[in-house]
C-alpha cells in the first residue's frame, strides 16, 4: 500500500475556507466591478489626502525640515497644497489630514528596529504632545476637514481611521500629496489602488530628501497606481463644466415683455434721432386704456411713431 493514498493526497491540498475568502475580499474597498480607477473627478466625491503636513517636516526648528527643505522649495510645495486644498473646499469636496506621531518611548512605534521607523524612534521624531507632532501654520485643518487617527506606520491606511472616513463620504477620487514622495505618499497611493479608488498624486506637492528620489517617484512608480499631475492641472479640473454651459436664468414673462418693449423703443428713438424718453412717451402710453382688446403690431406702431 502506497504511503500517500490518493484520498490522503487529495486531503493535504490548501483548504480555502470562507472566512480566508471574506477576509481577502475585506481588504478592497470596491469589487473589481465597481472600481473606480480613470473614473471623472467630481469634487463632492473628491477626497485630497494630505499626509504630514506637520512641524517636524514643514517648519524651520523641525528635525527633518532640513533635510526636506531643498525639494519643498524648488516645488513650492507648501503654498501650492495650501491653494489646491483651498480650492478643493471651495468646490465641495473633503480635505483629510493624516499625520503621524508616537508616544515618547516609542512604544506603540510598529517595527522600531527597521529601516526608516527605526530612525523615527531612535531620533524621537513625531513625538505626541509636542510642538513637532503638531501641524504646520500653513496646513492647519479647519473645522470641516477630516484628521484621520491611528497612523504609525507608513501607509496611511493600515489601523487608522481613513478607509472608514472615505466610505462614509462616499469618496470614489483620492489625491494625495504630502511627505514623503516616496515613502508614506508613495505607500498610501500604492493600497489605494488595490482598493479599488481612483488614485491622482500631485507631483508638485510632495517632498523628500533628494530631488533624485523625489523625481524617481512622481516620473516612475507615481505613474504605475495613480494618475500623477501638477496642482494647477488638477485645480483645472475642479471646475464643473455643467455649471459654466448651464443657460442664464430666464426673467419672468412680464419682465421679458417690458424689457422687449424698451428695446423697440430705444430702436425707434435711434431711427428718428428722438430723445428715447420722448419715443417712450409718444409710442406707449404709461397705463394701457381700460377698454383695450387688441396689441398693436410692431410694425405699426413704428410707422404710428414716424407719423408722430
């Protein structure tokens, strides 16, 4: 008898059960059907993600300031993010602030002896509580926005409020900008589109600690999960053009006949070279007579006028 039956055989195959499935179909925020990718940016389903935008990275005094200060000025990253979210609000959609920040042991820090983490306690970057973890002057939220809770790591989705926030909003479009180009936007842009949203990172307002890394990022990796583009085209594109063809207000019926009727007038008044007051005074009277029944024909009324 074979050590390994075919029944055997059969039963040491993986076993997917229902939870494994519920669990990997849990991650996408969207079915493959309903994803949102290429979809049109419409503002009121419009959510700007801006990751940390704070002391430590963006203000003179921050520990990481210096080493980002190169990228964020020959962009002008800061004031062009300050505009575009201003603009975003102004068209009715979400601006989300997420921030990072750790307690002062570094305890709740998730993988502190790796890589950039590592640094992050090592140096007591983001400490909570402190003017660093803070947001920087240009960048403080207002009372509409969204300051998404929970972020140690460096994606910006992985135990934090995000996700919940923009279904709850019923974003569809996500646009991130932040710190760093190619490390926590790069890893926040990455999961959104696995999950299935229409994902525009914004070159120009992203920072890091090299033009070199910053431009491998938004010329090469940015273009492969997201639509990358300037502040200023995606601004263009916050414009409705429903809003800029829909057609003027129509005055009431009897506004539109009085406004015809001066017209008539004032086009008599030029034809005669009469004063337009005294062509509205001979052409029509003030009050229509009580018994009248019957409009006159323009056309008479203007020979009725040259008579005059």
């Amino acid at each position: 008898m074979p050590f390994f039956s075919s029944k055997v055989a059969k039963s040491n195959k993986p076993k997917v059960t229902e939870s494994a499935t519920a669990a990997r179909a849990a991650f996408s925020t969207f079915s493959a059907a309903d994803a949102k990718g290429g979809c049109e940016v419409v503002p009121e389903r419009t959510a700007m993600i801006c990751i940390e935008y704070q002391n430590e990275f963006a203000t003179p005094g921050g520990k990481l300031h210096d080493a980002v200060k190169g990228v964020m000025e020959s962009a002008d990253m800061l004031a062009k993010t300050a505009a575009t979210v201003a603009a975003l609000r102004s068209a009715g959609g979400v601006v989300m602030h997420v921030p990072i920040m750790f307690k002062a042991d570094a305890s709740d820090n998730p993988n502190k002896k790796l890589g950039i983490l590592a640094g992050c306690a090592n140096d007591s970057l983001f400490t909570e509580g402190t003017w660093n973890s803070e947001f920087c002057e240009q960048m403080k939220p207002l009372a509409d926005d969204i300051v998404v809770k929970g972020k140690k790591g460096l994606d910006a989705f992985p135990n934090t409020t995000l996700e919940a926030e923009l279904v709850a909003k019923g974003i569809e479009t996500v646009v991130l900008c932040g710190f760093l180009t190619n490390c926590c936007v790069e890893s926040t842009m990455r999961t959104a589109c696995e999950k299935g949203f229409n994902v525009v990172t914004l070159t120009d307002c992203c920072a890091t600690t090299s033009a070199e890394g910053h431009a491998a990022a938004t010329g090469g990796t940015f273009g492969m999960f997201s639509t990358p583009m300037t502040a200023s085209d995606f601004q263009a594109k916050l414009s409705s053009p429903a809003a800029e063809a829909a057609p003027a207000v129509e005055a009431p019926a009897a506004e539109a006949a009085a406004l015809v009727d001066k017209a008539v007038q004032l086009a008599i008044a030029e034809a005669r070279e009469v004063p337009p007051a005294e062509a509205v005074a001979k052409t029509v009277p003030a009050t229509e007579p009580a018994g009248a029944t019957e409009e006159v024909p323009a056309a008479e009324a203007v020979d009725a006028a040259g008579a005059a």
